[in-house]
C-alpha cells in the first residue's frame, strides 16, 4: 500500500486559474493584506497555492525520509514528532554513488561517498572536486574494485583552491581511499585510508 501525504498542493493543475506571479508580487494588497470588497478567484487560488506549498512538501520529506503516512487528522503533536524524526534522520544520511566506468568527471556538491567499480575497460580516472564548496564540505574517494594502483584515481581541485599546496592528489592504492574536507580560505585537506 504506498504511503499516504494527506497534504496536497491547491492549484497545480494543468492551466490553474492563478495570478500570474509577477502580477502578485507587484501587487499592492501583498504586502499590508487584502482590504474589504471582492476578492477575484484567481488571486485567491494564487494565496491559496502558495500558502499549500510549504505544508505539502513538509509532508512530501517526511514521507521521503520515514516512510510514515502524514495524515490530515488535526493531531499536531504527531506532525512535529514525525518531522523531528525526518529532519533527525536526513542530518544522518550521507549520500553515496557507485561510478562504473572510467570516465574524468566533476564530484557533485551533494555527493559524500564515491566508490570507484572500474571493472569493464579501467583507466586511470580525473574527478575535479566541485565548484563553490562549502566550508566542512567532506568528500570520500574509495577505490572498491581494487584496481587502483594500475588505474590511479587523481583528484584536483575546484578553480581556485588547492590541496594543502598540491596541484593534485591520488588514489594509487588498490582499495585505497581518500577523504578530503574543504576548511575555506580555498584549501582542501586530505588524509589517505586503506
């Protein structure tokens, strides 16, 4: 049975009856509220979505991250009790991708783990660390075939920083692993593991 998200985004549909959004932000009733008359429907569907979007995708992580139903059952207590859990267990969660081919490519600003399969074709790989990363950004480069010390893994800074006064580092090692943790002033540190 799949989970249950009771909180639905309102006007969503193909052509939604709303104020187009440089209209309503130019508004003048946005910023002191609406006045008294008639309200037109498609200003009131535009307040209406907006005002739905944070308690639908709220809901939406909380399913993402628990698996619970969010149900609309005016029970408050459980909602902030299962979003504590949801952002508790995202805060835990590192990301992790298994790359296959030997191909050089750009680490992600969402990646944590990287493992490196190479076993159709190996070559020596090139990952450039990503751009504009931020200060405690931890990257963890693990070669998990063991194929690293005919196939090095090099890695090379974003434009701009350095690894503690080196113009690359490498993963030479077979099942050897690099961790590397952006510390700003454009410097990255590096520790090698087996």
């Amino acid at each position: 049975m799949p989970t249950e998200n009771d909180f639905i985004y309102y006007a969503t549909g193909v052509s939604p009856n709303v104020v187009a959004q440089a209209t309503y932000a130019a508004s003048a009733y946005v910023g002191p509220g609406l006045g008294s008359g008639i309200l037109a429907s498609a200003v009131y569907n535009k307040m209406i979505r907006q005002g739905t979007a944070g308690s639908a995708m709220l809901a939406q992580f909380i399913v993402n991250q628990l698996g619970q139903n969010v149900l609309d059952n005016g029970n408050l207590t459980t909602l902030v009790s299962q979003l504590t859990s949801a952002i508790q267990q995202s805060a835990v969660q590192k990301p992790a991708r298994v790359i296959t081919v030997s191909t050089n490519f750009v680490a992600l600003i969402t990646d944590w783990w990287i493992g490196l399969s190479r076993s159709s074709g190996p070559a020596a790989t090139q990952i450039t660390m990503p751009a504009s990363p931020g200060v405690g950004q931890e990257l963890v480069i693990e070669d998990v075939y063991g194929n690293a010390s005919a196939y090095p893994i090099t890695l090379v800074p974003s434009a701009g920083t350095t690894f503690k006064g080196k113009a690359t580092i490498a993963v030479d090692a077979d099942f050897g692993a690099v961790t590397v943790v952006y510390g700003g002033s454009n410097l990255w540190g590096y520790r090698f593991s087996l």
